[in-house]
C-alpha cells in the first residue's frame, strides 16, 4: 500500500507540473528551461509581425545594454539579428535567428543578458498558434551550458525577465501601450 501511494502521490506532482503554462519547466547545474504561454487577441500573423517589427515598442529598456529599447531590432530571417546599436557605433547581437516560418514559429539561439559572458548559450522558440479569434503564444527557452555556481541559478531570473516581455508584448497588441518603464541610467 505504501508504494501505491508514493506512486500516487508522484503521478500527482508530475500531472501538475505538466499542467503548469508557464515558468520554471526544468533546471539543473548544467541548464534551464523556461516556458511562458499568453493569450492574445490578434491573429498569429499579426503578433508575430508585431513581436518582430515592434521589439523597440514592447521590450523593456530596463533590460537593454544600452538603457533604450529603441536600439533593438529583430531581423525575421534564417541568419538574421535580434540586435541592439550601442552609443559611439558599437552593437550587441543577443540572439540569432535559426528558424523564421511567419506567423507560426521563430527560433532563436544566443545568450541574452549576463549569459553572453559565460559558456551558455540557450535556444528561444516562440510559437503562434491560431487560438478562437486570437493567438496562443507560447515561448520556451532551453538553456545549456558552464558557469562555476551551476545555471540553475539563473532561471528563475530568466523566467521572470521572459515572462515580462511576454506580458509587454500582449499589453502593446492589446492596449496600444506596452507600460514602458523609464530607460534606466547609465
């Protein structure tokens, strides 16, 4: 009987964590996986034309190298950069794209934030799928890789700076207005 339950109690926590929609899915010394899932009003092609037309818009600047979200841009093409111009002609690439299917998928591989200083590199595949008269967005980001304290460390930052700019971009789509914060100070 003892077993029974202990198996049980294992089916529950498995069921529940696979029915969770978002955060934290995985992570370990070695690296993290992070999922958000949104519901959004507007058909797949125009969230995804917006998500990659509009990153300026709806990207925190907070979360910018440079303090303004208005040097981002994402090229939506197999090769293209998720990039950000820096002051005196200087430039960040944070991620680049590997996979562009318009309107339904977009891959991206690359470390963002403090993970491009380490030997981490992650992939982050947004998904738009057709749901009633809007968009099921769903964006995962598997992230693998060395740092001397372990990865796992970071993903409930990672999942949290995700699930932020998930939030602005369906806010944006939305309402017209993403909450854009004040650029921070350099």
């Amino acid at each position: 009987m003892r077993m029974t339950s202990a198996y049980a109690v294992a089916l529950l926590i498995i069921s529940l964590r696979q029915a969770s929609p978002a955060g934290v899915v995985d992570s370990s010394a070695g690296g993290f996986t992070v999922k958000e899932i949104v519901s959004i009003a507007a058909a797949p092609a125009e969230v995804y034309r917006r998500m990659t037309g509009d990153v300026a818009h709806w990207w925190n600047p907070q979360h910018t190298f440079s303090g303004s979200s208005l040097n981002l841009s994402i090229d939506p093409n197999a090769g293209g950069c998720f990039c950000e111009k820096l002051p005196d002609g200087g430039s960040v690439r944070h991620m680049v794209v590997v996979y562009a299917d318009p309107g339904r998928v977009i891959r991206l591989l690359g470390g963002i934030g403090p993970m491009q200083a380490m030997a981490a590199v992650g992939s982050m595949t947004w998904t738009f799928a057709a749901d009633g008269s809007g968009t099921r967005l769903e964006v995962v980001y598997a992230v693998g890789g060395y740092s001397p304290h372990g990865l796992q460390r970071m993903s409930v930052a990672a999942d949290g700076v995700l699930r932020e700019q998930v939030e602005r971009l369906k806010r944006l789509i939305e309402t017209g207005d993403a909450g854009n914060p004040l650029p921070r100070n350099k």
